[in-house]
C-alpha cells in the first residue's frame, strides 16, 4: 500500500519529498528513476545511442536532475517532465560530442534541414543558410526565439509526433502544436534574415 501510494505521487509532491523528506529519499529517487524510464528508449531511437549508453545517460540525467532539485534550482516554471527531458537531451548532445572526434559531424546530429518543410515558402532561405554552412547562426538564433520554441523546434526535430510534442509540453491540442511551429519557425527565419543582411 505504501510503495503504491508513493508511485501515485504528483510531480509536485515528488519534487517536495526530494527536497524536504531525508529520510525517504532513496525511495523519491527510485520514483524518479523509474518515472522516466521511456527515455532510454528516445536515446536508442532519436539519439542512435546503444541500450548501455542509452541508460547511463539517462542515469546521469536523474543524478543532475535530483541534484538541481535538492538545490532548489528547478523552479517549477515548466513540468518535471519538460525538465527531465531537456537535461536528458542536452546529455546525449553531450555523449555524442565525447564521442565524435569529427566536430563537423556534432553539427550534422541536429539535421537543421528539417526546419524549412512545415513553411515551403521559407524553405529557400533555411535551405540556402544550410548549404552555406551557417548552422552556427541558427543555433545563436535559436537562442532568441523563447524557451517555449526552442523546446518546441528541439522536440520536432528530434522526430517526435505532434501528439508527443502536445503530451511533453502541455499544448491543448495538435493543431495549437503546428500553429505554434509555424510562429517558431517564422519568428527564426526573421531572426536569422535579418542577420544576413546586416
């Protein structure tokens, strides 16, 4: 009955134990752990990690993560889930860099390319900056474009479906997902435009 009642915990009242309950800590972070499991699988499949680099990023991800949270450095202004994720992707970025000594290849994990196919009528200027090779100032724009973008366009990128995207980031609905996209990119392509006719 315990251990049910513990898994049934809001990430709220997870995150409160991990931060106030000593003495039930291990059994918070096996919560945690176990919560968010799926995301070995998302480094198997959208990081092309093997099954054994998979989990030990993601352990590395709970053990950041359970430190930000025991240093009250997660403020709540996204869900735990949201944070987990972001954490668990930059990571595998990370792991992949260690990994590649080609750095020309870290820049071609993140396939910039993809960004022009929701909006044909920016799809000449994205292409044309890739093919100059000005991924780098993209990735500064990025920057530029809100938290909630940059989640967005990281998310659909990676390959993940509207209705992931829509269940990670807490959109009402599908089409406020591809609308909200279309802004992003949008609001990008301005960014990035701008900067070349400077």
């Amino acid at each position: 009955m315990i251990s049910f009642s513990f898994k049934k915990l809001s990430d709220q009242d997870l995150v409160a134990g991990l931060q106030n309950n000593p003495s039930q800590n291990r059994r918070y972070e096996n919560i945690l752990y176990e919560r968010f499991m799926y995301l070995v699988d998302v480094g198997i499949k959208r990081h092309h990690l093997a099954q054994d680099e998979a989990i030990s990023v993601y352990s590395d991800t709970v053990l950041a993560a359970i430190k930000q949270i025991k240093e009250q450095r997660f403020e709540q202004r996204s869900e735990l889930k949201t944070f987990i994720f972001q954490i668990f992707s930059n990571k595998c970025v990370d792991h992949f860099r260690k990994t590649t000594t080609n750095k020309a290849s870290v820049h071609q994990a993140v396939d910039l390319s993809d960004f022009s196919a929701i909006i044909p009528d920016n799809q000449t200027i994205l292409q044309k900056l890739i093919q100059q090779s000005e991924i780098q100032l993209i990735y500064q724009k990025l920057a530029l474009i809100g938290q909630k973008c940059q989640d967005l366009l990281k998310l659909w990128n990676e390959g993940f479906t509207d209705d992931e995207i829509m269940n990670t980031l807490d959109y009402n609905s599908t089409d406020v997902v591809k609308s909200s996209r279309q802004r992003c990119l949008s609001k990008l392509k301005d960014l990035v435009h701008n900067s070349t006719q400077v």
